[in-house]
C-alpha cells in the first residue's frame, strides 16, 4: 500500500520581516521531516534560541536544529556559495550535522562579489545625488534577480562545468564593470560601508573594476564542497510528499517587501508572498495545504520606505523606545536598529489577501507588556477618504494618516506563557481584535525567543 501524503504548511512574514519567522518554523519542525526555502538569499536573518543558546540563520532553512530533519534550497533562492559554506561551518563547530540534510537546488541563481558590489554602488550613488536610498542589506540580492530575470545568471549548475561557468563568468564581468564605471565605483570606499563588515569586497573589486581571476578562482573553489550537496530539488520534495513526510516551506523577508504586493520601490527583490512557495521550489501549487502569517505583535522595518504607523523609537521614555529596546529591535544580517510603530492590522488585512493566509501566529506579545494602552491602526484617511486596507506601492502608502483605536494595555508579565486561557484578559482582547479586523484566526502565539514559549491553538499541520 502508499503512504498517505504528507501534508505541507507555508509561513509567510506579514510585515517588514524580522517578524519571528525563523522560531515558529524551528517549533513546527517537530512534525515535519523537511523544510524548504524557496526565495530570497543571505539578506533574511533568523534568530532561533533553543534552550537558552542562540543560532542566527541566513540561507539555511531552520529546521536544521532538528537531527533527522531535511532541509531544501529551492530554484527561487539566489545563493552565495561562500555565505553558504560560512554558515555550514558555523553549524559544524557547534556539532550540527549539516553536509548530509541539506540539498540545494542545481537551479539558483550565484551570488558574487560583483552582485554585492553593484548593490553597494548604487546606493552609496543614491546617498551621494540626495535621492531616497533603498537601504538594502548590501548582499547584492537586487542584481542578482536583475540576471535572472535577464537570463545572463551562472546558475548553481554552472559549477558543474569550470569552461562553460569560466565563459559565461567573463560575459558577465564586462556587464558589471561598465555598471560599476557608469556608478564610479573606484571612488567607493568598500571598507567604510559599515554593515559590510564581513563581506570584504576589496579582494574583488580594484580600482572600481573586478578581478576576473580572483572571482573565479574562489567560486571554483566553493564549488568543490558545494557540489556534493547539490541536487534535483523538484524531484526530491515531490518523493517526500509521496512518502508521507508533512514539509515546511519557509519564506525570508515579509510581504511588505514583496517585489510585486510590497512598498514598492522600497522592497527586495523576490516574490515573498505564499504563492511563490509552489514556483520557487518546484512542486504544484495543490501540494500547499496551509498558510501561515507571521505577525509581530506590532511593527518593524528596516531600511528606507514608509511605514504608516511609525512612531519616534530613538527617545528614551516613549512608547517606540520600549517597543525597540525591550524587543531588542536590531536586524540579524546587518545589525541595523529596526525602525518601531503600532500594530496595522489594516495592512495585515492586505497580507491575508495576497497570501490567502489560512491562520496567523502573533509573535512578541510580551514585548506588549506593562504599556498602559495599545494603538491599532484599523485603516487611514488618504486623501480625505478613508480606507480599510493598505494601498498599493510607496508613494500612496507615504500620504496614508493611520486611523487608530485605542484599547486598554496590561501589567502582568506574558514572557513564556504556553496556554492563550492563562493571557491577561486585555491581552486575549487585543489579540481577538487583531483576529476581527484582519479576518483570519489566530492559531498560535509566542510569548517569548524560546522555542517553547509558544502557543498553540491549531495546528497547522492537522487544519
Ligand atoms: P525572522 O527574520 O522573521 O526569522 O525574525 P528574526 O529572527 O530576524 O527576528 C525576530 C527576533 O525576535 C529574534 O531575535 C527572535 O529571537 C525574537 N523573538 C521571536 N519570537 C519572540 C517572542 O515571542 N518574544 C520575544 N521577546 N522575542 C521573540
Ligand atoms: P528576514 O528574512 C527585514 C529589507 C532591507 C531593505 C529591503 C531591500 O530576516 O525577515 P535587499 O538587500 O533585500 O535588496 O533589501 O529589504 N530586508 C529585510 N528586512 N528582514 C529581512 O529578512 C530582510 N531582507 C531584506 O532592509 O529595506
Ligand atoms: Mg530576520
């Protein structure tokens, strides 16, 4: 007789990213038997903390904390090699198995050090011409899609073949350096890019132009321990689902960066939205039986763009310096203070939408603690109108006024509660009004970084 198939569940960020991602995914594999990241690249963060020790994530899926547990890059993931084996060896000192779990997918396009220069350029350009910089984290994620959206990316594949990835490396070395001439990149000081501290391109980049040798020379090198763990990814997850195995698929980054739902311009550069779940690994979309929306329990961003319901998080004694410093409000990647500001659940109603979200998992609650009162922002007035979902695209988004209702705060401690009847009673309202205005259920809650601080009201797994 076949196994049942297996039954698989998306998370998705809700917001800006940083919403607590990584630590629901880590808590959920202890049902799963593989977990599948299927876009972005080294710019996603994930901090997981399992019995009081910290792991920070970036491009492996984070169900690697789980032995027995497989984990998957997908075709949708623009990987770096180097970064990658980086974070293997960081796993490796602390006697995580990685080299045999992990399969990634021959399909991705190659970051290089030119992608990160060409990323940097542009905005060290844009900070210099006064224009609004992105904020990007400097991984060079933007260029990267740019190659494959315009079929000149080395795929992981490449690697396979040094003449073919040889050829087509110095194809591509010409177009960047005449980008890089047009930014004037030989007047960037690479070391001075202060979140660049640990990607030094000046080995890559000289005098504004890029080494050919030196760029070749280490992704040959890469490719050696990269290659054994390189594989048809597609076809693996569909044996999975076939053998019985329930998958995570794991998105980085949230859906208000989402290339096409997000503050554009100031997004990243891949679909984050669930949808993308299906196209970036290389399974049907009938395999995903469930979405889950990550949500912060009120708001981060990081980086340049709007963000309607920002408040002042950088004076001492204001709501948004305790949402920053008792939340610990600083980005895993490039150790930038994240920006704070209420709940919107108004743009959270966006989100449910465009992922078709299934049940949310509100992350961060006891950061809540000992506020007084609690703002929710249910809609804005744009242009004298009022609206009750987020508009699409920056500039719309830039002139929305939040409109806010107010609702009563608590003063007991939710750091590590695990049953939602043990809340305060006005942190079980606040979360209910969360459910009403946005119209997706709440099936979990996390009430702490531990990865057993959770809640659990459904499961995800059995919805
Ligand atoms: P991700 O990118 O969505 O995986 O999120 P990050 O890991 O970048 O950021 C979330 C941060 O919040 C991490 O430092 C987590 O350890 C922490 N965190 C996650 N859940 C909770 C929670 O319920 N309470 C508190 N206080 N911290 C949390
Ligand atoms: P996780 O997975 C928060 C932001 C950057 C910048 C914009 C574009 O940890 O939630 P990019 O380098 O992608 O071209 O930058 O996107 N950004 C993130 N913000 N969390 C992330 O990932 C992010 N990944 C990218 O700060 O505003
Ligand atoms: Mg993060």
């Amino acid at each position: 007789m076949s196994a049942i198939p297996g039954r698989h569940v998306v998370v998705v960020g809700t917001q800006w990213g940083d919403e607590g991602k990584g630590k629901l995914v880590d808590w959920l594999t202890e049902t799963a038997t593989g977990v599948v990241r299927f876009q972005g690249g080294h710019n996603a963060g994930h901090t997981l903390v399992i019995n009081g020790v910290k792991t920070a994530l970036h491009l492996i899926p984070s169900g690697i904390m789980r032995d027995g547990v497989r984990c998957y890059i997908g075709n949708g993931v623009v990987l770096s090699a180097g970064k990658l084996l980086e974070e293997i060896t960081g796993l490796e000192k602390a006697r995580v198995e990685v080299r045999s779990r992990l399969r990634v997918s021959e399909g991705c396009p190659l970051i290089l050090p030119f992608h990160a220069a060409l990323d940097v350029a542009r905005e060290v350009a844009k900070e210099k011409s006064g224009a609004a910089k992105i904020g990007t984290t400097g991984r060079g994620i933007g260029p990267a899609y740019e190659d494959k959206v315009a079929r000149r990316a080395l795929r992981v594949q490449d690697l396979k073949h040094p003449d073919r990835f040889e050829r087509k490396l110095r194809e591509l070395i010409a177009y960047y350096n005449a980008q890089l001439a047009m930014l004037h990149a030989d007047q960037v000081d690479w070391s001075q890019v202060a979140w660049l501290k640990d990607q030094p391109l000046s080995a890559f980049v000289r005098g504004g132009s890029v080494d050919f040798e030196a760029v070749r020379q280490q992704a040959l090198d890469h490719a050696k321990a990269l290659l054994p763990m390189v594989a048809d990814v597609s076809r693996e997850l569909n044996e999975a689902h076939k053998a019985g195995g329930n998958l995570l698929f794991e998105g980085a980054q949230g859906t208000l960066l989402d290339i096409d739902h997000g503050t554009y311009p100031f997004v990243t550069s891949s679909n984050c939205v669930a949808g993308n779940a299906a196209a970036g690994s290389g399974v049907g979309p009938q395999l995903l039986s469930y979405v889950l929306g990550i949500t912060k329990a009120y708001c981060t961003r990081v980086g340049g763009g709007p963000f309607p319901t920002e408040l002042d998080w950088e004076t001492p004694g204001t709501v948004g310096y305790h949402l920053s410093t008792v939340g610990a409000e600083r980005g895993t990647t490039t150790g930038r203070a994240r920006r704070c500001g209420w709940f919107d659940a108004a743009l959270l109603k966006r989100s449910a939408q465009v992922n078709g979200l299934s049940g949310l998992c509100i992350t961060k609650l006891d950061v809540l603690d000992g506020l007084k009162e609690l703002q929710l922002c249910v809609g804005y007035l744009l242009d004298g109108e009022r609206i009750d979902l987020l508009p699409l695209g920056a500039d719309d988004i830039e002139r929305c006024q939040p409109i806010y209702e107010t609702l009563p705060g608590w003063s007991d401690s939710t750091v590590g509660v695990t049953r939602f009847d043990r809340l305060p009673q006005a942190a079980q309202s606040y979360l209910h009004r969360i459910e009403e205005v946005a119209g997706v259920p709440i099936h979990l809650v996390s009430t702490s970084p531990d990865r057993d601080h959770t809640i659990l009201i459904q499961d995800p797994f059995q919805a």
